[in-house]
C-alpha cells in the first residue's frame, strides 16, 4: 500500500472533511465512496493507490 494521498477529487467526499482523511485507517469506506460518487478517474486512482 501506498502511504501518501490519493489523487481523487472531493466529489465522493462532501461528508467529511475532506483535509482529515486517513486514507490507511479509513480504506474501506475511501473505496466504497470513490466506487459510489466518484468519477471514472477518482475510480482509477484509487485502484492504483490501493
């Protein structure tokens, strides 16, 4: 896994705080909301980060 930050636009995102993710901790949840409100490229970069 990478430890940086995904490149994903805030879209998938406007009900948390987008600045305090932690992308680690919180995996799950960052894929299924990026799958579910996130644009195709949001989908692509989170395939590669994960």
């Amino acid at each position: 896994m990478n430890h940086s930050k995904p490149d994903v636009s805030r879209k998938a995102f406007r009900d948390v705080d987008f600045d305090n993710i932690d992308y680690q901790k919180n995996a799950d949840d960052v894929i299924v909301k990026v799958f579910e409100w996130g644009t195709l490229n949001d989908i692509k970069n989170i395939l590669r980060f994960y």
